[in-house]
C-alpha cells in the first residue's frame, strides 16, 4: 500500500461500477477516478439535477468517460427495487455502497425506518441483496465495498432497538449506522467464503473528509451558525474529497484485497498517506452480532440473499 494513490488504480476498462452518492463529494470523486480508468459507471443518485451536473462535471475532466445516471434513493426500498430491476446489464463487477446522511435531526424513511440506518445500512442491505446476480454473474474480480466511519468506534448496534425509539442521539444513532455498514461486510464476507464464490465483500472509510455530510443537518435545521462552524472545519482540518475516497478505491481496485478488509487513511485522516488497514471496533467482527443484524435487515427489508443461504 506504500505509496498507493489514484494513479496506481489497475486498468477498468470492460468493468461495470456502479457508485451510490455519485452526484457530490466521495462518491463523485470515487466515479470520476472508476470512470477515468475505463469503467463504464452507473452514477447511482437521489437528485436527478445534481446527478446531472456531476455528470456534466466528470465529462469535463474525463472525455470519453462512459458514464450512466440512475435514479436511486436509499430512503425508499421502492425506488432501491425499481433501480435493480431497471439495471440493464447481466453483470456487475463494482458496488460501492458509499451515500450516507450523518447526525440528522430525527426523520423516517419512506418505509418507517429511522433515517440514518434506513439509508446507511438497510436501503445498502436492499440494493446488494437485488443486484447479487449481476454480481455474481462478474466472476473472479468482482467488489462490494461498503464505505463506513472511523466514528463507527463510538457505538455499536442495539439489535432490540435498530430504530433508536426509545432515546434518539444523532451522533450515536449515525455510530450505530456505521457499525451495522461493518456487520454486513462481516456477513456477507462470511456467507460469500462459504459459498466458495470469487466475489469479495470489503469496507472502507475517508477519515475526516470534506463533504457535504458536515453541513446536511444544520441546513435542514437552519442552524446558519453550526453550518458556519462545519463549513470551517472543512476548510481549514478536512483533507479533500479526492484523498478521502482513496480507501475506497484501494477497496475496489488493488489486487489482494481479501475478504473482510477494511481500509482508511493514517491515524483516520490526520495524516496523509496511501490507504492502510484500519482500526476497527471488535464488535464488529462478532459473528453472532453480525447474524443478528442479518436476520434482522431480512425481515425489515423484505431483500433475501438465496445464493448465499
């Protein structure tokens, strides 16, 4: 990994990705570096117009990209199961699981689920169970990175209490979220190894990085001071996008990448420097736990894996 960066991304061509989030921030910079490799990408994004210009954005740095827009928003299970019917190609070969909301005042998805765990964990459970075919289909090489946070280390998942009824925390509720992105790569990577298939299920995460997850919540409460105070923190502490989807990218493209893997930058992005291993809470790595959320996230979603049963 020594030295790793965007450059050292191996030849895409003939490869199919498809990026959640795509239109801003991790997600855009992660397309743009797939896309300028050669894969043919799906921009996988909930607002058509910012699709749109992230579109027009990576054509203008990358001519020739071969690029797709969908429409997927991770806050209604209908639209996750109308963009996997929908997907057109017989393969899949990249799954980046990386669009996420962080410490939002309280909020419901579409189906009833709190917010943050509905659209970081189930409605990412929903589209890799849909589009596990496809996956499958791609054969040795094929990915599934689930991107997630070092702010993961701040709270595990309470299985009788996914939704946070009972004492809402944003913060905590937003751990929770990210420590049920690393249970499902501990599952899946466990339900994969026995099935003795070639897909690989791995994690990453940016450190702190400059996006737009900082401001989301103090623009949906008109907190123009909080905003303010965000906006300074990623300016002046966040390292850029480009260097905080490096993990990420390292997940899906360098060889070796085992099983399980998780990935972030040094000392969780106060350092630059190529992606590493990363520290991980060891609830995370709990089997009975990462069953638990499994059976749960079934049941919730309704999605099943019947290749992997």
């Amino acid at each position: 990994m020594k030295g790793w960066n965007a450059s050292d991304i191996p030849d895409q061509t003939g490869r199919t990705a498809v990026v959640t989030g795509a239109n801003s921030g991790l997600g855009l910079a992660t397309a743009r570096e797939l896309a300028r490799r050669g894969a043919h990408v799906v921009l996988a994004c909930r607002d058509a117009g910012r699709g749109k210009d992230a579109e027009e954005r990576i054509r203008t740095e990358v001519p020739g990209a071969d690029l797709r827009l969908a429409s997927l928003d991770l806050a209604d299970l209908r639209s996750v199961r109308a963009f996997a019917a929908e997907y057109p190609g017989d393969r899949l070969d990249l799954l980046i699981n990386n669009a996420g909301v962080m410490a939002l005042p309280y909020r419901r998805t579409a189906d009833g689920f709190e917010m943050q765990f509905g659209v970081n964990h189930l409605g990412h459970f929903a589209l890799t169970g849909l589009l596990l075919p496809k996956l499958l289909a791609a054969g040795a090489g094929a990915r599934v990175v689930t991107v997630s946070s070092f702010m993961h280390l701040l709270g595990t998942v309470d299985p009788a209490d996914l939704s946070m009824q009972r004492n809402y925390r944003r913060w905590a509720a937003y751990a929770r979220s990210k420590s049920a992105n690393l249970l499902f790569t501990h599952e899946l990577a466990h339900r994969l190894r026995t099935a003795n298939v070639p897909l690989v299920a791995a994690a990453a995460h940016p450190g702190y990085a400059s996006t737009n997850l900082q401001t989301a919540a103090a623009k949906m409460e008109g907190h123009r001071a909080k905003e303010r105070f965000m906006d300074i923190g990623n300016r002046f502490f966040a390292q850029p996008p480009e260097r905080g989807a490096l993990p990420t990218l390292y997940a899906a493209t360098a060889p070796g990448v085992r099983q399980d893997d998780y990935f972030g930058p040094p000392l969780q992005g106060l350092l630059p420097g190529a992606p590493t291993r990363a520290a991980r809470a060891k609830w995370t790595l709990s089997d009975k736990a990462a069953r638990q959320l499994w059976t749960a996230s079934e049941h919730l979603t309704g999605v099943r894996y019947p290749a992997l049963a």
